[in-house]
C-alpha cells in the first residue's frame, strides 16, 4: 500500500497516469478537480459556488477542496491514495499531512511531472475525456479508435472541459506557478520528492513512476 502525489501543472499528465496506477495497482485516484466536476453536475451548493472559479482557471478555495478529501479519506482504499491536483496550495500541503497523521497513514512520495509550458498548451487543447468512465484521450496523440466512442466503456459521452481553452490556461499556469509550484520545494525539503519526465511518452513515464513506487 502507497499514497502519492503526483504534482505538475494542468495537462502534465496527471490524471492519465492516475487511471493507469488505479489498474495496475489497485489504487484509488483522489482527483479534487473530478470532485468538483462532479459535484457541479449533482447541483450542490459547493458545485455551484466551485463552476465559476473553475471556468475561469482559477483555484476554488482551500476549505472546499481539503473537506472533500477528508471526507473520501474517511472511506479509506486497501491499495492507498493517489492524489491528483492536489494538494495545490502550502495550506491544503499542511491539512493532507495532518489527515494522513490522524489515521495513522505515511505519504510515500511526491512525483513531479515535469513538462514545459508550449508542450501543456498543446495538450490541454487537444484533449477530452468520457464522460461515462473518465478515459481520457487527445485529438492528435491519443483519439478513440471509432470515432465518437469511448473505447473503454462504448459510450457516446465524449467532452471537452469548459476550461480546456488558451485563455484560460494562462490563468490555469500563472496559479499554479504562483501557489502550487512552491510544493515541490515543500516536499523536496521533507526528502519526499522525485521528479519524472513528463514530456516522454505515456509508457515511459508510466515505467518512470513504478520506479519511484517500488523503492517507496
Ligand atoms: P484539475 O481537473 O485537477 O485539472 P488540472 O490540474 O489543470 O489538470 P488536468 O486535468 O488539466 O491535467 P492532467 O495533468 O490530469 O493531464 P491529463 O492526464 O488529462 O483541476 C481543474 C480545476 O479545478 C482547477 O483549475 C481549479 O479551479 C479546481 N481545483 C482542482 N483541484 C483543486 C485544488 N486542490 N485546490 C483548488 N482548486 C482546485 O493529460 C492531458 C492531455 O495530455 C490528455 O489529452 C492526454 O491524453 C495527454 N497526455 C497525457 N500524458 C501524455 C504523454 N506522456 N504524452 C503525450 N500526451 C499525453
């Protein structure tokens, strides 16, 4: 059992490699942007209040984000967490490490995706995903084989983020180089981080995390 963070800006890759681990090891995939998504689309008032900020590229606030992971953190995972943006801020780095303490539970590592900025436009732009199972694909690198169909579930379900557009990436990137880029001097410090190149293709950064999680 491992709980792990993988850190890096929007389109790294994280959610990609996130289902991936789900599969391989039997890992739960923490993502808060899901939950968000998710909780817009049951009309709850954090969805409500959480679409606004979303769509412009911004970061919902620390208290939302930290109580919808301490409350799937209640339900625990056998094979241990994968937590996928997030933390993305010092004080949501600070909270995770206290829930984790409370329960008796260890962070066993932080993996920095590492990808440059021109490199994450053209992916986030390219993107979209199943609605139905969250698989995720690329125009370019990585389409469903029929067009129209999700090739992991059949579904018809196939979007495109309303945030998935330049102008607000460039909010997207200046939050994260602002708030969440000062986590990996955070983790560094606490000898928990190693970072992976995620500008190489999805195997081989795949191949590059298992590494990291078997000397965990
Ligand atoms: P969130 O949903 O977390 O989005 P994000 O961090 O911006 O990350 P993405 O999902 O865009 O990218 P990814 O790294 O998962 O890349 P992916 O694997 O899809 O957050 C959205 C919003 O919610 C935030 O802006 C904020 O408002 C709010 N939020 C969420 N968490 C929060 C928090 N903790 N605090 C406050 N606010 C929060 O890949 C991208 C594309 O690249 C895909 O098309 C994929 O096929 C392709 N690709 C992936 N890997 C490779 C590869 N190795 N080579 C080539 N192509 C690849």
């Amino acid at each position: 059992m491992a709980n792990i963070i993988l850190l890096g800006p929007p389109g790294a890759g994280k959610g990609t490699q996130a289902k991936r681990l789900e599969e391989a090891r039997g890992m739960v995939q923490l993502s808060t942007g899901d939950m968000l998504r998710e909780a817009k689309t049951s009309g709850t008032e954090v969805g409500r209040r959480a679409a606004e900020v979303m769509e412009r590229g911004q970061l919902v606030t620390d208290d939302i984000v930290i109580g919808l992971i301490a409350e799937r953190l209640e339900k625990g995972a056998p094979g241990g967490f994968i937590f996928d943006g997030f933390p993305r801020t010092l004080p949501q780095a600070d909270a995770l490490a206290d829930l984790l303490q409370v329960k008796g539970q260890a962070l066993d590592a932080v993996i920095e995706m590492q990808v440059d900025d021109t490199s994450l436009v053209a992916r986030i732009t390219g993107r979209y995903t199943c609605g139905n199972c969250g698989a995720v694909y690329h125009d370019i690198t990585h389409p469903v084989k029929v067009a129209g169909i999700c090739d992991v579930c059949g579904s018809h379900d196939l979007r495109r983020r309303a945030d998935d557009n330049e102008d607000a990436l460039k909010t997207r990137l200046m939050e994260y180089y602002k708030k969440t880029s000062p986590l990996i001097g955070y983790y560094y410090a606490k000898g928990q981080l190693s970072a992976v190149d995620g500008l190489a293709d999805v195997e081989a950064v795949a191949d590059a995390i298992a590494k990291v999680l078997d000397k965990a």
